[in-house]
C-alpha cells in the first residue's frame, strides 16, 4: 500500500513539474516572437487603385494606375489622424509630378526600386517616425489615351454572334 501511495505522489510532482515547465517555455517563445516584427505584428495594408493622369506639354497622354501594399506596425497606424491609404496616395502623385523625366511609353526607364524606395522614405520623413517598413506594388499600368478610346468603342459596340445572320424569307 505504501508503494501505490508513492507512486502516486511521483506521478503527481512529473504532472505539475511538466505543466509549469510547458508554461515557462510557451511564455520564453512568445517573447522570442515579439522581439522580430518583421516575422509578425506588421499590418499590410492595400491602397485602392490609384489613378494619375500623365500630363506632358499641358496636356493628357494617358493614366498612370497603380495599386500599393505597405507594411506598418499596427500602434503606429492608429496614432495618424490622416487614412494611411490617403498619405500614399498623395505620395504617388507628388513622386510623379516631381520626377518629369520618367516616360511611361518606354517601360525600360521606369525604376521600381527607386519608386518603392522613395515612397517609403517620403512618408516617413512627411509623418516625422519611421512608420512605413515596405511598400509592395500589387498592380502597375499606364493607359494612353487611345488605349482608354479603343476600350470604350468596343463597349458600345454590340456583340453579334456569328450564327444570328439569317436571310430573310418571304411571305408571300
């Protein structure tokens, strides 16, 4: 009897040994997880698409779009009074309008890398810390104007199908 009563016993101090260990190495990992954000605790966040229009001697020559993801902590999101999505997209337009010499019809001269790069740091420098980690480009595009003119005829064109042309008879 008393070796059932201290096997007992035995089994007991494993069981809470065990439990407290798993407890300390499950709060040792969450705190290993915290400490690298770039692996969790940023929010990627999606602008709608943006829409600039491409003006060269005043006038239109197409639409520069663009859809944005960028990649922000979530504390420092919910301080800005401003939508984050309305600071990116006014950064889109100022990068655009500053930088003239880029041509959209020639897509070798377009630098990706610096577009992303400058955006990130004009945002950080615009709200004064270090908000935005990455900006990602989901969609990029640019439409002439007769680009824009052949997509909207071939909308109001109606669509007939080939088998649809039947002569017609006579009812005499």
């Amino acid at each position: 009897m008393i070796k059932f009563i201290v096997a007992t016993l035995w089994i007991c101090a494993v069981t809470v040994g065990a439990v407290f260990y798993s407890f300390q190495a499950a709060g040792a990992r969450d705190e290993a997880a915290t400490a690298k954000p770039l692996f969790g605790g940023l929010d990627y966040v999606s602008t709608d698409i943006i829409t600039v229009p491409y003006v060269r001697n005043a006038r239109v020559d197409g639409y520069f779009l663009t859809k944005l993801v960028f990649t922000a902590e979530p504390a420092k999101l919910a301080k800005l009074s401003v939508p984050p999505t309305s600071i990116i997209t006014d950064q889109v337009y100022s990068y655009l309008y500053s930088n003239p010499q880029i041509d959209f019809s020639d897509k070798t001269t377009i630098d990706l890398d610096a577009f992303r790069t400058s955006l990130r740091d004009s945002i950080n420098t615009r709200v004064g810390i270090d908000l935005i980690k990455e900006v990602l480009v989901d969609q990029i595009d640019f439409l002439t104007k007769d680009d824009i003119r052949d997509n909207a005829k071939r909308r109001r064109k109606p669509s007939t199908p080939a088998n649809s042309q039947t002569e017609p008879t006579s009812t005499h």
